[in-house]
C-alpha cells in the first residue's frame, strides 16, 4: 500500500492536469486514489474527543484508517495538525510537505521522532516532501 502513496510521478501529472490550486489538487489526488483502491473517503473530517473539536483533518481513507494532511505553512500550523493526528489515531498519517515551504520536513520528522508526546505514535508517520518527490520518513 505504501508505494500507492508515495507515487510521485503519477502525484505530479494529476496536479499539472488539475484546475484545481496546488494543494487541493493534491488532496483530490489522493481522494480519488482512495476512491480507486475501493475505501470510503471522507474530506474534511472534524476530530471530536471528550467534546472537544481538535479542529479538521484534510483527508482520510476510512477503512483502512489512513489520514492526509497537506500542510506548506510554517512549524506552528504542522504542530496543530499532530495533534488532531494523535487524537484520531490513525494506522498510517501521511503528512505532505514542502521543502520549499517555511515548515521543513526534516524538522517535523525530528519533532516526530524526539518528542515526547509522539512516544508510541512515532511509528504511523509517513513524511512525504512533494518538491523534492522523495519519502522523508516511513512508518
């Protein structure tokens, strides 16, 4: 399953056919790649604990339980999504950055596998930098 996600050819080609912005291309991509392996999909999908809104998940493959997130802003912006992340405990969490963006990969994956808060979580993280097209990290 891991290589249907990390297809970086086919990820770029869908993008430069889109009429969609940058980053909603690359959720739809992975929408539809969701649609097509047979899972039910859902957008946008609010985190709810204890009767607290963490807030949105860009894209998850419910089955499976495999979340998406696409994130080109700074540090602060990812960590909110880490969060969400850890309190929807997903099997896989795909996190796509941009190297070219104020929120390097390399630091997210130093956050991932340094922090204390990822402790037993550190292991579903599958970082993929979409500028340079290369896996930074694999669960």
């Amino acid at each position: 399953m891991i290589q249907d996600l990390v297809n970086f050819q086919e990820l770029e080609n869908y993008v430069k056919n889109s009429e969609l912005k940058y980053r909603e291309a690359i959720i739809e991509y992975y929408k539809e790649l969701g649609e097509r392996l047979g899972f039910t999909v859902r957008e946008r999908s609010s985190v709810i604990r204890n009767g607290i809104n963490f807030g949105k998940i860009d894209l998850v493959w419910v089955e499976p339980n495999i979340t998406f997130t696409v994130e080109f802003g700074n540090l602060e912006e990812i960590l909110k999504h880490l969060w969400r992340i850890l309190e929807f405990s997903p099997k896989i969490s795909v996190l796509i950055l941009s190297s070219k963006s104020a929120c390097k990969s390399e630091d997210v994956v130093k956050i991932i596998e340094r922090s204390k808060l990822m402790e037993g979580n550190r292991d579903i993280f599958l970082v993929l930098d979409v500028t340079e097209k290369r896996v930074i990290r694999q669960p």
